[in-house]
C-alpha cells in the first residue's frame, strides 16, 4: 500500500500552473509531490483533508499551502453539496531561488516556505481577503499573473492566525531553524525522543541555564520544551501508525510514551482522532499503485 506519487503537469519553463474547476465530490487519492501547493476550497463544508499526518473535518472555505513532498488529499467525507469550487495553484520550490529568497525582504516567505514542509491551514479572515485574488488569478497571465502571486505569496505570508497541521518529524523535508541552538536541540530529540528526556538533558545541549532555555525555547518556537518534545513524538508514532502493524502500545512505549492514558489523551488532543481511529482513517485513503 503506497501514496500516489503525483508528476504534476508544470514543466521547467512554468513559473506556476493554476486549475480553476466546479466538482460534486473529492476522487483523487492521497499523493505527493515536488511541487509546492497552494490550494482554495469554497462550499466544501464537511470534506475531510489530510495533510501530513493530520486529519480534519473543512469548513464552507479552506485554504491551504503545502510543500514539496507532503502527503495531502482532499475527500468527500461527509460532504454534501455538489458545487465545490476548487481552485489549485502549483509552483516549483525554486519559483523563488535560494539566494533571492535569502534577502532581508523576503523574511516572512522564507519562513512561510518553511512551514510550508508542515502544510499551512489559513484562517477564514484569510480566505476572505485573499479568495478573491485566487479566483481573479486564473484569469491573468503573463508578467501580471507573476506578480499577482508574488504579492499573494507575501499577503499570505503576514496573514494572522495561520495553522501549521503536520507535526513536525513527520515530514520528509528537512526542517531549518532561525537558531544553531535550537536546531543542534531539535536533533538532540529526534535521536533520542524513545527514551526519557529532562529538561536538564535538553538545557545543557543548548548551553544554557533550564529557566534560561526554557524562556529561550517558547520565544523561538513558540511551544515549550515538553509541547515540543510530545510532537516529535507524536509525528513519530504517526508513522509507525500507518506503516507497521504493530500494536498501539508496542508504537506508544517505542515512541517514549511510558503512560497508556497518557498518551491515548495527549494524541487524541493534538489529532482530534483516537490512534486507533487515526490508523483506520488514514489507510482508508492509501492505493496500491
């Protein structure tokens, strides 16, 4: 049982292809590709989407970005209405080169683009505003289409309350960090997140003082230390989920989870599903190709 492996119809002489389609229901599998994504879907209340390891019920409006690589799908669940607009932007990562994207101006797209590894859920305020662009975007082209998805881009890219849906070691991308510090952090734990971690352990790879670290940790991630800890964790369980047949608990101890309740109720907060509805959920939407 593999994810469909898309090669999207964007050739190396595209900056982007756009796809502005009406449908009555969701039939394409779950897939990846190279491609980054940028996905609107208006009247579509009740679809379920999966990005990464994340699952969730949409709303009447969704917007959605994702990057290269991460499995993501639409499906029609309990959704009822059979006029969904869908409109899909694709462009290649390089759409903004390594070096362009490098300067100070293009700070909050290079940190968008990077949580774009995660798959990045906009919030409804967001859809408003920008929907309409969307949809006038497709009827653009040439130079004036380029730029309207620049200033998109970075619209997007300072809009308030976005999501991030992955958790964070799920992810086949390679994650970059705004500090050595926290990155040399986030390796430490990626190695060793089967095991019992303090807090102490942590600080010390750091170089800090704990109170230091842990004030120094929530400031550049926004999470504390144990949040951070249980969602490497939990992106971890995630896919052994799906891609052993191990039990629950075999993968809960594996992943550093000693406490059965515990983990049932830390993974169902975070994912809304129980593991084990996480599990049949999921594979419900893998294909053999």
């Amino acid at each position: 049982m593999e994810i469909v492996r898309e090669i999207t119809p964007l050739t190396q002489n595209d900056c982007f292809t756009i796809f502005s389609r009406t449908k009555s229901c969701f039939d394409f599998p779950l897939h990846n590709h190279e491609d980054m994504e940028l996905n609107l879907i208006l009247d579509g209340a009740g679809a379920q989407r999966i990005v990464g390891d994340h699952i969730g019920e949409i709303g009447p409006k969704e917007l959605v970005f994702t990057g290269p690589n991460l499995n993501h799908g639409w499906f029609t669940h309990e959704c009822r209405n059979t006029q969904i607009k869908e409109v899909t932007i694709q462009f290649h990562r390089e759409f903004f080169s390594e070096s362009f994207m490098k300067r100070n101006q293009l700070v909050n797209i290079r940190n968008m683009f990077e949580n774009a590894k995660r798959g990045i859920l906009f919030s409804d305020e967001t859809v408003l505003h920008i929907a309409p662009r969307i949809i006038a975007l497709a009827k653009k082209s040439g130079f004036d289409s380029i730029l309207e998805l620049m200033s998109i881009m970075h619209d997007l890219s300072t809009a308030r309350d976005s999501k991030l849906l992955s958790d964070s070691s799920f992810t086949t991308e390679q994650l970059h960090y705004n500090s050595r510090r926290i990155e040399r952090v986030f390796d430490f734990m990626n190695k060793n997140f089967h095991r019992h971690i303090s807090l102490t352990e942590v600080a010390k790879v750091a170089g800090m003082p704990e109170a230091s670290f842990s004030r120094f940790m929530r400031q550049s991630t926004g999470f504390s230390f144990v949040d951070s800890l249980n969602e490497i964790r939990l992106g971890h369980v995630s896919r052994m989920l799906l891609n052993t047949t191990q039990s629950i608990a075999e993968v809960a101890f594996q992943c550093g989870f000693n406490n059965m309740a515990n983990f049932n109720r830390t993974f169902k907060a975070k994912k809304g599903l129980t593991p084990r509805e996480f599990r049949e959920s999921y594979a419900g939407k893998r294909i053999v190709i």
